[in-house]
C-alpha cells in the first residue's frame, strides 16, 4: 500500500522569498534613514574649528579676590549708646590708644557709679574687719606677754620662798599660798599661750579671705572704672583705620563693630570659591596671578567651609615678597592650582559646551562633514578640558557655538 507523503509547510522557495523580503525591507528601512537624517549646511566661516591634542594638563580654577591685610582688627563698643563727640576721620592711620569717638549713656554711667559706690562702702568694711582682728590678736598676744611677766615674778618668789620655807624662817601657810600661786600663773599662760597660737591660725586664715575678697572687689572696682573710660573709644592697636563713619547722635548698641584697624604687617588675598570645589581645595595648594605683565606665586593658607549662597571663602598669602604696587580693596582674579601637571587627552574651551554640556562634539571626518559624536569630559582649567572617551588625537572638531544647528547629526561644511 503507498504512504502519502505530506508536502513540507516551509518549502524551500518559500524561504527564498520571505529571506529576499526581509533583505528588502532592511535595505528599504537604512535608505529611509539616510534619505531622513537630519543636515546643516554651514559655511566654514561661521565656525571654528579645533584639533585634539596631547599636552601638559594641570586642574585649575579661577576665582575672583580681593586684597587684604593679613592682620585686622575689630574696634567694638563695650557699651551701647549715642556718639557725642568724633575725633578722627576715615581711612588715616592711627597710633595705639589714639581717641576715636565717644559714646554718652547715662542709665549705664549711673549703674557703674552704683556699683562703684557698693563695692567702695564693702572694701571699707573688710578694712575694718581687718583692722579689728588685727587690733584683738595684738591684745591678746600682749595678755599672754602680761602672763609671762607675773609667771617670771612668782617663779622667783617662789624659789625664794622655797629656800627660807625650808630654813624656817616663814610659815608653811604663806608657803603653800605661794606655791598655789605660782602653779595657777604657770596654768594662766598655758592657757594663753594656746589661746594665742589657735588665734594666730584662725586670724591669719581670716585675713587671708578677707585680703583675697579685698583684692576681688578692687579688681571689679578697676573694670568699673576702666568700662566707664571705655565710653571713650580708643584705638587697641596701631594701623590704617577703615570702614569709620559714625554720626553724632547715632546709637550703637553693646559690642557692636565701630571701626576696623589694617595692620600694616603683611597682606593676604581672600577668595571666593564655588562649594563644588569645597573637597578639592586644601591648605599649601598653589595659586598664582598676574600684575603688571609679571606671575605673582600664592599659597593658600586657610580653607572657611562655611558655605554662603553657594560658595566659600579661602585666604592666599604671598609666597614671594608683596608687590609694592598691592593695595587694600584691589580686586585680583585668581589661578587656583588644584593638581599637579601631567599629560592627557586635551580639547580647547569653547562655545560648544553651553549646547550638551560637553557630552557632544561635531567631528570632522575628512569628506567636508562634521558628524555628532559622544564624548566624556573629565577635569578642566582654564583653557582646556580633559577629554577621557570619544576623541583621538589628531582629530579636530567645531568649538565655536552649536546654537544654529544643535539639533542636528551631521553638518556639511561648505568652502
């Protein structure tokens, strides 16, 4: 009996044609690609074009500073008040102790001579405490002097006694109220003698307090007066007074800033820096600025965390002798080292990183086009940027601004 044989469902032709079909479609899919892919036509005068290089790199930054002394001192009232008198004017120099203004409170001023009247009346009245002591620890020790001399009298007549009792020349009666004599005088100045030696003690641990409580209260009584002359504002050191400008009648308040002094010892450059930078930027970095054609070699010498509206402060000193041509309040623009120099990967800063933020580039490929490229951009300094992924050597791309054509693949540059 024959067995029919079933006709295979994916015959050979057929596979043919569904292979060719989807070629087709392929072909079809990329011509449409080509045929749809965004290009810019741009004339080569419009742009700029750059070259991919290998060179020295160092990570840099800069920032603005301004120029200041490197000590500065604080003028602050030590009570509040109203200006009555000013004796000296903004921006000159001062000498230390020198009158600078002086504040009027009368409600104050009258506590202080309060106080000053109190304290007065309490030292009085130590001295007095003092003195009394001292006049009873005399007495007493001229009591125990008494003893000893009355002591010295019995004794002798005691031992004349004695020797005439034994002879019989005086009754024993008159003897033995000598003998009771002399024994209560010996009693007498014992006791005293004691009495004299624990008071000496007490009396010295009590004048001892009393002279320390003394010494306090005169110490209280000198702040008193020094804060009362304190109304007078004088100058602590010496040096360029700078931000004075009080105004007769003006109140301040307590330990409020007057005036600054700019001692004139040295000068130092303080910087404002972006918080990006806040781990980066560490004490003995280098930094540099240029006056007057020549590079002035800094050194930063203290980091202030203290992050404000997005940024933080640095001081810089001078690593050389300051310029003579320095002055305070100038405002210099700072090349701030953070790295060592090394070789990498370097492209020019330029427009193009407003458009991707550095992500893109439009590489030229040597057919008058430039086409988008991904790149990844690493550290940066002024002038460059370090280029870690996308880019060789050699090549060369558009730096100058994307704005015109930023939505677009490939750009065809006409000559």
């Amino acid at each position: 009996m024959d067995k029919k044989i079933e006709q295979s469902k994916w015959s050979r032709k057929k596979l043919l044609y569904i292979g060719g079909g989807l070629t087709l479609l392929v072909l079809l899919l990329l011509g449409a690609n080509v045929i749809n892919r965004k290009v810019y036509k741009i004339d080569a005068s419009k742009i700029t074009v750059k070259e991919v290089i290998t060179d020295d790199f160092q990570d840099a930054i800069l920032i603005d500073g301004d120029v200041e002394p490197i000590n500065l001192v604080l003028v602050n009232t030590i009570e509040g008040g109203t200006v009555e008198e000013i004796f000296i004017e903004d921006g000159v120099y001062v000498e230390k102790g020198t009158p600078l203004l002086k504040i009027g409170n009368p409600t104050v001023l009258l506590s202080y001579l309060g106080q000053e009247t109190a304290i007065s009346e309490q030292i009085n009245n130590l001295r007095n405490l003092k003195l009394s002591l001292e006049k009873d620890q005399r007495a007493l020790e001229e009591s125990l002097i008494d003893s000893e001399n009355d002591l010295a009298d019995s004794r002798r007549a005691y031992k004349t006694d004695s020797t005439l009792y034994k002879k019989h020349v005086i009754a024993k009666n008159e003897f033995i109220d000598r003998e009771k004599n002399y024994e209560y005088l010996q009693n007498k100045r014992n006791f005293l003698k004691g009495n004299v030696s624990k008071s000496v003690k007490d009396t010295r641990a009590q004048l001892n307090q009393i002279n320390q409580s003394i010494s306090r209260m005169s110490r209280n009584l000198e702040l008193i007066h020094a804060n009362i002359e304190n109304m007078l504002i004088k100058a602590p050191v010496s040096g360029r007074l700078s931000s004075f400008d009080p105004v007769i009648g003006e109140s301040y308040a307590r330990n409020e800033t007057v005036a600054k002094i700019d001692v004139l010892s040295g000068f130092k450059i303080r910087g404002s820096v972006d918080e990006f930078y806040l781990s980066t930027v560490k004490p003995n970095q280098l930094a540099r600025f240029s006056l007057n054609g020549k590079s002035i070699p800094l050194k930063v010498k203290k980091v202030l965390p203290e992050v404000t509206n997005g940024r933080f402060q640095v001081e810089l000193i001078f690593v050389e002798e300051t310029p003579e041509s320095i002055a305070i309040g100038q405002s210099l623009q700072v090349r701030l080292e953070l790295s060592q120099t090394e070789k990498a990967l370097l492209i020019p800063k330029g427009a193009f990183f407003q458009a991707y933020g550095g992500q893109f580039v439009f590489v030229l490929n040597g057919n008058g086009e430039a086409e988008k490229r991904s790149i990844r951009i690493g550290r940066q300094n002024p002038l460059y940027y370090e280029v870690l992924e996308g880019l060789s050597e050699g090549e060369r791309f558009i730096s100058s601004s994307y704005s015109t054509f930023k939505n677009y693949e490939l750009i065809e540059i006409n000559q």
